[in-house]
C-alpha cells in the first residue's frame, strides 16, 4: 500500500515539475528570484526530450509501482501518461524533439519579456 502512494506520490512530482518547466516562467514574471529554480529545471526538461533520455522519477515510479504488485510500463512518464492523451498513436522521435524545442521556445518568449522589462523600468 505505501509503494503504490510513493508510486501515485511521484507521479505528481512528475507532473509539478513539468509544469514548472514549462510555465514557471510566469512566476519569475513576479518574482525574480524563482529563475534560480527555473532556469536550471528549463535547460534540464529540454535535455531530457531533446536528448530521449529518461528522467529518473520514471524507473523510480516504476520500481515502486512493481513492488506495490502493480504492473508497471515501458518508456517515459511522457509517453504513458501525457502522450496517450495528446498524441494518441505515441511518442515518435520528432515529436519528442518538437516537445524539447517547445519548451526552450516558450521559456525564451517569457525570459524575454522579463529581461524586456527589466531594461524598461531602469531607463
């Protein structure tokens, strides 16, 4: 029982830095101090789909969703619990690509506005 909530448990993790990867960049809009968290989550959550490599909360998610005696699943937390439902036939090489690049493109647009704003407010 505790396997399969540490398993649900980083599931959620997954989930929350995801989404810090990819909107974080809105709170540094207000506070500035959160590009010390976010930069480094941004440049790690694009290597990760740039690069195909596995984040290591997956294995993890698994191993404790085997040792709860729940079957577990191949691939990354993207392709089981996001891609399924954006891109039902999966997770091909360009799509991953296109995932990383989004999310470097995003975070340029935002980073942008804040430097953008920055320089406004001191002239």
């Amino acid at each position: 029982m505790l396997e399969r909530i540490i398993a649900d448990f980083l599931v959620i993790i997954h989930l929350a830095f995801i989404c810090f990867v990819l909107f974080g960049g809105i709170l540094v809009i207000r506070w500035k101090w959160v590009s010390i968290f976010h930069l480094p989550s941004v440049v790690w959550g694009a290597l990760i789909e740039v690069q195909g490599w596995i984040c290591p909360l997956t294995p993890l998610e698994q191993q404790f969703r085997h040792l709860a005696g729940q079957s577990g699943y191949t691939g990354g937390f993207i392709e089981y619990y996001l891609i399924p439902i954006i891109y039902p036939s999966g997770l091909t090489r360009p799509t991953q690509m296109a995932i990383g690049l989004f999310v470097i493109v995003i975070n340029l647009i935002i980073y942008g506005r804040c430097f953008y704003h920055v320089r406004q407010n001191r002239g």
